[in-house]
C-alpha cells in the first residue's frame, strides 16, 4: 500500500502546472541573457560591472510582446505596438554605462515603453522617475515592473517634453526618443554636473546620441554615435 506521504508527493508532481516548463525556459533565458552579454554587450566596449549584471539580471523576454520572447535576446530592437519599439540590448547597456550610474542616484527617464530600461536602471540607481506618453504603454509597465518587484521605478503618463519638475534635480536623465532637439525643461530639472543621454535629430532618420554635461549651468555636448530611434512624441495640445 502506498503512504500518504508518497501519494501527495506524486499528486503535487504530476498537478502542479507548468513548474518544470517554467523553470526549463527560465534556465534557457538565463543562458541567452548571458550569451548576449558577452557577445553583443561586453565585447563592444561596456564594461562597467554594475551595467553588465543588470544585463544579466533583468528578462527582457517579460518585457517584450510574448509572441516575440524567443527574439528577446537577440541585438535589435523589437516593436512592442502603438509604433514604439524597446531597444535593441546594447544600446540600453551603453547609454545607462555612460550616465556613470551608481545607487545614490535619482535618474529621469523620458519614453518609458515596456519599461526595460526603466528596470535596467532600477537595478543599478537609488530611484528611476519615467514617463510614458502612451496610457497603455504606461500603464502596463507600471504593472510589470511592480510585480517584477521595481518598487524604486514610478511611472508617470504625459509628455515627457515637460519632465517631471516634482522630483527634480535628477542627478542623470535618459531619453530614448529621438527628439528634434534637447528640450530646455530636461536641461533644467538636470542637476548640476548631472549627465543626458539623448538621441537628437530629424524625425525617422538617423540621429546622433548626445551626452549632454551640465557645468555651471551650460550644456557641454559630446556626440557619441549615429543612432535610429523611435520619434519623440508631444501631446496634442503642445
């Protein structure tokens, strides 16, 4: 006769949904997050630790439409609807690598999307203000990144031409839209001595990726690389 203990075990093994699946594909994942380090990220110059465990760490597939989570750790970027995409991985690695993040910063981010960046910054720096001008984009990755456990990510839905002034001085500010130039109220709420990285140029063009230095109030500019990024959005009443 078999004992009870025997048969819950069993039940609990064979009933259980999805467990030994689920831990097959994160096991995967986790190998593919790895790989992409090392042969998209890592050897092309990154190499600030914190930025590259914060690679390492946070699945991008959670954060990608599910139909495209066998794409997530390839080097591109994917469209995640409403013509917005999430970048591709070593763009997220080299523009967090060159704020020069550590954890008492307070950091903006402006284009919020899936919330990706959001929580590769999140890793690294002490909170992550961002904002997403689409409701459903913005809605849904404050939902992700709160049940992810990002309780140092807050998302806000607007224009994110205008900042967030509530929270400012930011200490770094990323923006991952391509804007027709630097808007003055993100120079602004930048604190002295605070980095920008921001892509500027025309609309579905290339673009170049600015640093942007703020010292004694002004804007010290350095172009780091041509980049193709989605267009910065404004709400219709700007």
């Amino acid at each position: 006769m078999l004992s009870p203990v025997f048969i819950l075990t069993l039940f609990l093994l064979l009933f259980t949904p999805h467990t030994p699946r689920q831990s097959v594909q994160e096991d995967v994942y986790k190998e593919r997050r790895e790989t992409m380090v090392q042969r998209t990220i890592e050897s092309r110059g990154v190499r600030e630790e914190a930025v590259l465990e914060a690679m390492r760490t946070v699945r991008r597939h959670l954060f990608v439409p599910p139909k495209l989570a066998a794409q997530a750790y390839a080097d591109n970027p994917l469209p995640i609807g409403h013509e917005q995409t999430i970048s591709q991985p070593y763009i997220v690695a080299y523009m967090t690598e060159v704020i020069k993040p550590n954890d008492k910063m307070k950091v903006l981010e402006i284009g919020t999307g899936s919330g990706y960046q959001a929580a590769v910054l999140a890793e690294i720096v002490r909170e992550v203000y961002t904002i997403e001008i689409v409701p459903e984009h913005g809605k849904a990755a404050a939902k992700r990144l709160e049940q992810l456990g990002y309780d140092n990510v807050h998302v806000k839905i607007g224009d994110g031409y205008q900042g967030w002034e509530e929270h400012a001085p930011y200490d770094a500010i990323v923006v991952t839209a391509g804007a027709e130039q630097v808007p003055p109220p993100l120079l602004q709420q930048l604190k002295e001595g605070g980095r920008m990285v921001i892509p500027v140029g025309p609309p579905n063009m290339v673009q170049s990726l600015l640093l942007i230095q703020k010292k004694k109030g002004k804007a010290i500019t350095r172009d780091l690389m041509p980049v193709v990024f989605v267009p910065f959005t404004r709400s219709e009443k700007n």
